[in-house]
C-alpha cells in the first residue's frame, strides 16, 4: 500500500517534467497546476506522517505503561520467591522439630515400657527383691511409692510430649499449607512477568515499524520538497520570459485597515516534518469576506484552488521577477491572464487550506524565491 503510493507520485514525478515542455497554451498555469498536485501529495504524506507521530506518541505511552507493569510484576515475583523460601525454611525447620518430638516420644515410650514391665510383670520378684532389700516396713513402703511416682512421672511426661507432637504435627500441616499457597503465588508472579515481557517485546516490535515507516516518509517528503523547488524554477523562468506582462511596484497594503501580523516570515520548525523551515509570507488576520486588494499593478498568473495547504489562491506577476501571492481565500475574484490595477479587489479573506481561521497570508517573491513582505511596506 505504502508502496505502491510511493511508486505511483514518483512515477507522476518522473512523467510531469516532460509534459511540460510539450504542453501548449499555458505552461505556466500548468507548471502551477503541477506543483500544485505535488503540494498535495506532500500533503498527504505529511497528514500520514502526523498520524504516525500520533500513534508512535500513544504507542510510546503505553509501552512505558507496560514497563512499569513489568517492574512491578518483577517486584511482585521476588518478594513472592522470597515469601515462598521463607516459608519453605519454616516447613522444613518444623519438620524437624516434629521428627525430633516423635524421637523423643518413641524414647520416652520405650523407657516407660521397661520400667512398667520390671515393675508389673516382673513385679513379684522386684517386690520381693525389694522386700529383702528393706530394711523395715517404712523402708519397704517407701520404696513401692518411689516406683509409682517414678511411672506416674514418666506417664505425664508421655502426655506432655504427645500433646507436644500433635501441635508440631498441626504446625507442620499449617505451614504446608502456605507453602502451597505461596507456590501458586509465585507461579501467578512468573506468569504476570511473562506476560509483560511479551507485551514489551510485541511494543518495541510496532514501534520499530512505525519509525521505519515514518523514516519512509521522510524521504518521501524530501524528495516531493526536492520537485517542488524544480518546478518552482520552471515558474521563475516561465515568469521571466513573460515579457508582455504589466509592470508594477509593490506599494499597496493588501488589507487596509488590519495591520495585525500573527505570524511573521522567516524560519521556524516545521509543525509536521520537525525541520526547520520558512515560513514563506506573513498572516494578516482578518474577518472572512474582508476584501482583498492587489498590492500592485500586475498580470494574474493564477487564480483558483491552488493546494491542500494554501486552498484558494491568487498570484499576480508584476514583470521584474516580483509576483505576490494570496492564499486561504473564500472567494477568488479574479481569472488568469487578468491585468490588475494597484488596489482593485482581487478576492476575498476566507479560511481555505491550512489554516485556523480568517487570514491572509501574504507572500512576495523575488525571482520565485519567497522573500519577506514586510521590506516592500516600510
Ligand atoms: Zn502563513
């Protein structure tokens, strides 16, 4: 598409010069014409590059949407692995724990277990033993209730470590549990990440795109700026050999009454390609309908619909080189080939082409070469 658009303005660019020679009324109209269509292609890429801009702008914004996602999805990702490490330590730590309790149990089980069968199965003899052993009776009774404390004590301190486990146990199954739900956390945190990381890529991947296209563009532009600096020497010395044309000397403000410059010639960057240019005249605001007046006696060289950017647009040669221009008109008032009088009513102030609102952009050329207006009304 891009292309082929391309391919046809060169084609028509490469075509244009040759028919010129061979056109036969009017070559200057038609050299105005021709520039005129070149004007309209460069406007038009200029309206494609400005929209490229448009989308790199919003493009660019939304990728540093998706990098600060990104860093934050990394963020949200360490503190899950961290919370997930962390709890892992716990579960492995209160595993042990539980281990280390269960040994404790199975000693302490083991213990009690020998001294209950000394003391009740082999009990007879344990009793007698210690019967003989006893010095007297209160010796005797002594001993029994020392074993029975011994098992008593060594019964409690069972319970305390069963109780003591199944704590550890519920711990250890608590744990798991958010150890669990930390793993899924981290593994939601690897896919956010992961998300992101392909959406930036997919970003940086248009971005590129559209900078080679505007790139494109630009050489494009260049090159249609290049025909238009062609064709305007073909104006000049159409101009030039114009021998029968009216000679006049620029002295007549074109609007009398609206003295307001909003916007002066000279060099300025480029709303659109963002290269310096020349802003080629200077603008006069003025109601719409507020007639136009020649600025000098002179012969109408073009008068009509001139380009997307200037819209209606009288040009007055007035012989020595010297043509003045009148753009962004509601209503010409003229025709080519008219001879004007200084001050005569020409057209009048509309807004046609690129512009904000009512004006007129006043343009002077020496030799075709815009020059400022300002030096011919001192
Ligand atoms: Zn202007």
């Amino acid at each position: 598409m891009r292309r082929s658009a391309i391919i046809i303005i060169l084609a028509a660019v490469m075509v244009f010069p040759m028919t010129i020679s061979t056109l036969s009324a009017d070559p200057l109209n038609d050299a105005i014409q021709r520039q005129r269509q070149i004007e309209q292609s460069r406007k038009q890429a200029e309206n494609k590059l400005n929209s490229l801009q448009k989308t790199e702008e919003i493009k660019k914004k939304e990728l540093s949407m998706i990098i600060q996602q990104l860093d934050t999805a990394k963020i949200n990702l360490t503190e899950a692995e961290d919370a997930l490490r962390e709890v892992e330590e716990e579960v492995q730590i209160s595993r042990e724990n539980l281990e280390e309790t269960k040994q404790q149990l199975a000693d302490r089980q083991e213990t009690l277990g020998k001294r209950v069968r000394n003391i009740y199965e082999e009990g007879q003899l344990s009793y007698l033993d210690i019967l003989f052993q006893s010095t007297d009776l209160s010796d005797f009774i002594t001993r029994v209730e020392y074993f029975k404390i011994l098992v008593e004590n060594d019964q409690n301190l069972l319970a305390d470590i069963k109780e003591q486990k199944q704590l550890v146990e519920n711990k250890t199954a608590e744990l798991q549990q958010k150890r669990d739900l930390a793993a899924e956390l981290q593994q939601s945190a690897v896919n956010a990440k992961l998300n992101f990381d392909q959406k930036k890529s997919a970003q940086q991947k248009t971005l590129a795109e559209i900078e080679k296209s505007q790139e494109e563009l630009f050489i494009q532009i260049e090159k249609l700026e290049a025909d238009s600096k062609k064709l305007e020497e073909t104006i000049r010395n159409l101009q030039a050999a114009n021998k029968n044309g009216v000679v006049g000397t620029i002295r007549i403000w074109p609007l009398p009454g609206y003295y307001t410059i909003s916007s002066d010639y000279g060099w300025r960057i480029h709303p659109i390609t963002r290269k310096r240019s020349l802003h080629t005249g200077v603008d006069i605001p003025a109601p719409a309908w507020t007639p136009l007046l020649a600025a000098a006696e002179g012969t109408v060289i073009y008068s009509g619909w001139y380009s997307a950017a200037y819209g209606n647009a009288v040009i007055i040669d007035h012989g020595n080189g010297m043509s003045t221009m009148y753009p962004h008109q509601v209503k010409v008032a003229t025709k080519y080939g008219d001879i004007v009088k200084a001050g005569q009513v020409i057209g009048y102030v509309g807004s046609t082409g690129w512009s904000t609102g009512p004006h007129t952009h006043l343009e002077v050329r020496k030799n075709g070469v815009p020059v400022n207006p300002m030096d011919y009304f001192k």
